[in-house]
C-alpha cells in the first residue's frame, strides 16, 4: 500500500536507475507477465475474452514488438526482429476491436518471439549501455501496465489472476473527512528521474480549501447506493451518465453476482466514471479534481488512507500540463488529451510496484469499467 511519505513508492534513483538494476527490473517483470499466464489454456490465450480486451496471446506480442522497437531499434540501432508483425502488434494500427481477427502470434511461437527480443534487448543493455536510462524504464513499464490490462481481462473473464488474493493490512485510523486548506501546491514530477510526459512539468497550481475523504468508498456503502435507489434516481445522475446506464442496463457495479459484492469492507472497483459522479452527487458530495487529489496524497499533515487498493476517478479531463512535451512515445499521452477522457489517480492493487507514484496520470472513458477502479469523494468547504 502506498504511504504518504513515500512508502511503498519506487524510490527514483539518480541517473534513473543503474545498469544491472534494469537488467533486474526486465527480469523481473516478465516473471510476474508469465506467471500471469502461465495457469491459462492456450484456447483462453488465444481467445477474445471480452469485446473491450485483446486476446492475451496479442499483450504478450505486443510487449516484446514495444521492447523491440525501443530497445533493439531506437536505442540499439538495430534491425526489429520481426517487421513483419509491427503493425499488427501496434495499438494505433490495430485497435483492440479487431485484434481477435489477426494472425498474430499464439502458443509456443509467441513466447519463442518474447525470448527472443528480450535476448536482443539484455544484448544491447550491455554492448550499447542503458543510456540516461528513460527508453529501459519507458519498456519495464510498459510491459508492468500490460500485467495491469491483463489482469482486466482475466477479471472480466472470470480466471485466475483477476481478483485481489488477499487483503491488504487494515491500517489503524478512522475515516470521515479531511481538512486540506486552501493554497498552492507543485504538481506533477520534477525534473530528476523517470516520469511520463503527461506528469510534466511540475507547475504551481493554486487549489481553494475542500474535504476529501480520508478512505475510499466500500462494496458496502455501495450497496446501500443500490438498495437506495441510486441506480433509478434520475437527479443524480448525468444526462450522458443516464443514457449510457439505461441503454446497458446498469444497476451494479462490474463482477458482481445476485448475493451483491464480495467483500464488503474493500474498496469498491469496476465502477465508470457515470457511476462514480452519481454516487457523489447522491451523497451531497463530488469527486476531487487530480489537483486535488494530488495534493492530498502529498500533504504531510493528514494523509489519505488507502491509496493503491483501487484507482479513483476524478473529475477531470485528461489534458497536458502547461508547457507539455511529447516524449518520448508521442502516442503514449497526447493522443488522449481533451474532453473525453477522465484522469484516474492512486494506482490499484495490480499495479506493479515500480509503476507507482504520486504525480502518476491513468485515463480512460467515462463509461469503462474494465479498470480496477472506484471513488474517494471530495467537498467544497463552505
Ligand atoms: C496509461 C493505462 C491508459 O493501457 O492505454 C499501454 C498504458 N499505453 N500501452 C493504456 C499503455 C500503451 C495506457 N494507460
Ligand atoms: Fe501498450
């Protein structure tokens, strides 16, 4: 779980991190990707198990295509392996809707081709040298958030590896509200280190005083939501928020059975951004906007409990920090900026470790609920 103060978060290191430090990180991350896998039939590999997800078979690809692109051919100045299968492996040109269509890669011969970049990637980690370290990190995480997307399909498919094994420590303090006063605050990643382009630059933003909740809303409260009429009262809920739950017949959150959630005192996830504001509002609150929720997970005094259990929907579109830089995947972030997309902030309990921070942007429509996500609620101060 992450900690205020850091704990729990990746330390940065100077020059990013250190060569045989990345050497580890690659090593370790495709352990945790096969040993998603590794329980799976090849039919479930192979197959689309969801209309919004790709078939595993094409994440795995799909890694060691990026790693071969980043590593091997930009870093390394080599040839790609396999230029043959870029595109197919490549999100813009394949979007997830026709990846159950493709030739790409199944079986033995997609893990021949993942050992097979990786070989060439370790190849030119030594011969070549990590760099100032970014492209390393940028394919290490990567490669962690298509263990995060993966655990969104075996979820949805109802395997093995979508699901929280086993709760987390109960920390010891209460809940309610927490006071944050008004003022400016530094938001986004400094300048030392990696960070994702959407997390720069740091800027200065001011922020008048709000509540927010000290824990993240439960399975239990949400049901009482349901009970209560929250899925049929029309005044909670958004004009666009109410068509999309009328016309896919929403009345609980994603995974749920007739007997309700399973574990009432967790965090409720697989919730849309639809959902997380009509909550809100039926509870005479709102949810924070990402300034907000920034600044109360990196506000010493009083700190947020629960952050990394699940991801929490904010109030805001997903949009460049003034003066942002594409760098260096122009498609990583700038493709999403605008109205449609709502920020996620915290990280949840399948992302990797490393991954984690503070100032880190996750972003996705307002109706998906593939995401491991659900609500911290906010307030103004009257
Ligand atoms: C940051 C989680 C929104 O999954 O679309 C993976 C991460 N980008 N491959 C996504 C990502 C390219 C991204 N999110
Ligand atoms: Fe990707």
């Amino acid at each position: 779980m992450i900690g205020r103060d850091g704990a729990g978060y990746a330390q940065p290191s100077m020059a990013i991190a250190a060569h045989p430090e990345l050497g580890d990180a690659l090593r370790a991350t495709r352990g945790r990707t096969l040993a998603l896998v590794a329980p799976l039939d090849p039919g479930e590999l192979e197959r689309v198990q969801h209309p919004l997800m790709s078939p595993l078979d094409w994440d795995l690809g799909h890694i060691a295509a990026y790693e071969d692109l980043w590593i091997v051919h930009r870093h390394g100045g080599g040839a790609l392996l396999r230029p043959d299968l870029a595109d197919l492996y490549d999100a813009f040109e394949t979007p997830r809707a026709v990846r159950g269509e493709i030739p790409f890669l199944r079986g033995q011969d997609v893990l021949d081709y993942i050992a097979a970049v990786r070989e060439r990637a370790l190849e030119v980690l030594r011969d070549v040298g990590p760099g100032d370290g970014t492209l390393f990190e940028l394919v290490v995480r990567h490669e962690a958030q298509h263990n995060e997307t993966m655990r969104q399909t075996l979820f949805l498919a109802g395997l093995p590896g979508g699901r929280p094994i086993a709760a987390p420590p109960e920390a010891a303090t209460g809940g309610g509200w927490i006071d944050v006063p008004a003022g400016p605050f530094e938001m986004g990643a400094g300048a030392d280190g990696f960070a994702f382009d959407n997390e720069r630059p740091r800027h200065s933003v001011g922020v008048p005083a709000f509540r927010i909740a000290r824990r993240p809303v439960t399975n239990g409260t949400w049901l009482r939501f349901c009970e209560g009429g929250g899925y049929e009262r029309r005044e909670w809920w958004s004009d666009e928020g109410w068509s999309w739950k009328e016309e896919y017949d929403i009345s609980h959150p994603e995974g749920w059975t007739s007997d309700g959630p399973v574990r009432a005192d967790r965090p409720v996830t697989h919730v849309s951004w639809f959902e997380a504001d009509a909550f809100a509002r039926a509870q005479g609150a709102r949810l924070p906007t990402e300034a907000e929720w920034e600044k109360a997970s990196t506000w010493t005094q009083e700190p947020i409990a629960q952050v990394g259990e699940a991801w929490e929907w904010t109030s805001s579109c997903f949009a460049g920090y003034p003066g942002f830089v594409a760098h260096p995947y122009r498609e990583y972030s700038e493709v999403f900026f605008g109205d449609r997309y709502r920020v996620l902030r915290g990280s949840s309990w399948a992302t990797e470790r490393r991954v984690r921070s503070p100032t880190l942007r996750n972003w996705d429509l307002p109706q998906r609920r593939q995401i491991f996500a659900g609500v911290r609620l906010a307030k103004d101060v009257t």
